[in-house]
C-alpha cells in the first residue's frame, strides 16, 4: 500500500508505516531543505520533494505516485503554536498548517490518515475547523498516547 507524508521532516510518521513491511513511502513532502538533506544521506533514492503543503496539488501527488494508488496520508503539522512548550503563538500564521494537511486530504481523499500532534491542538478552534473539514468523509477517532507506553523515549 502507498502513502504520502506531509511536513515529513526526518520521516518519522512514515518509517513507522515502512517498518511494519505493508506500506511503501511513494513521497514525502517538506520546505525544510536540512530535514531533505539528511534523509536522502540516509536513503539517496527516497522521493522527498521540497513543497509547501500549502501550495501542494493533487496533480504533482499523482505524477509521484506514477499510477499508483495512494491509500494513506500521514504527518504531523508543526506544532509550534499548540504546545506548552516554547513561546506558544496560538494566533500565527503557521497553526494553519493544520488546515491544509486537511485540504491535502480533501484533494487526494486518501482510504485513511494518521495526524501527529501536541495534546493541546484538541484544544485550539483550529482542531474543530479540521474535524468538520474531514468527518463527512472519514470516520474520525483521536487520543493522547503515551509514546513512553510505546517503547519510545
């Protein structure tokens, strides 16, 4: 099975999926050029394209996916604005990644998709935007997880 990620960074959502021996990474998409960089040293032939999910069309997904079917989209929009952590900028422009990771979806209308996050994004009016964008089409469940209950520091 295919999948893409978007603001994929170091891949992490997607390796996952790569690990677990079902899906295949058909693309991966992000505008920071050090995360590119050093993902393709660790995999030069990976399909990690430099785009602003903002400005990503379903277009260029399919030209990636060369006819083959997409079937998932991960990825965890940056977090920044959400977290406890840091300077908390819960009215910047960039909380609106969460939104167009939902327009992305929209586009491509994937089988299923998997979000990462901070907690308090369940919290922010942008989370609910999200959810209204996205249950007509997909049945949608969330929660907090515990990584650490996960094996994962």
């Amino acid at each position: 099975m295919n999948i893409i990620e978007l603001f994929a960074g170091a891949s992490g959502l997607a390796q996952g999926f790569k690990r677990c021996g079902q899906y295949d990474i058909a693309a991966m998409y992000d505008i920071f050029k050090p995360a590119r960089q050093s993902y393709l040293a660790y995999d030069p032939k990976a399909n990690y394209v430099l785009k602003d999910v903002r400005e990503l069309q379903a277009s260029e997904v399919h030209q990636q996916l060369e006819g083959r079917t997409l079937h998932g989209i991960v990825g965890g929009p940056p977090c920044q604005g959400f977290s406890l952590a840091g300077k908390r900028l819960t009215d910047n422009d960039i909380n609106d990644l969460v939104l167009a990771y939902g327009r992305v979806i929209n586009l491509l209308k994937p089988s299923f998709l998997v979000m990462e996050n901070v907690p308090q994004l369940l919290y922010h009016p942008l989370f609910k935007k999200l959810l209204e964008n996205l249950q007509e089409k997909y049945r949608i469940s969330y929660a907090i997880l515990n990584a650490a209950r996960y094996g994962t520091p």
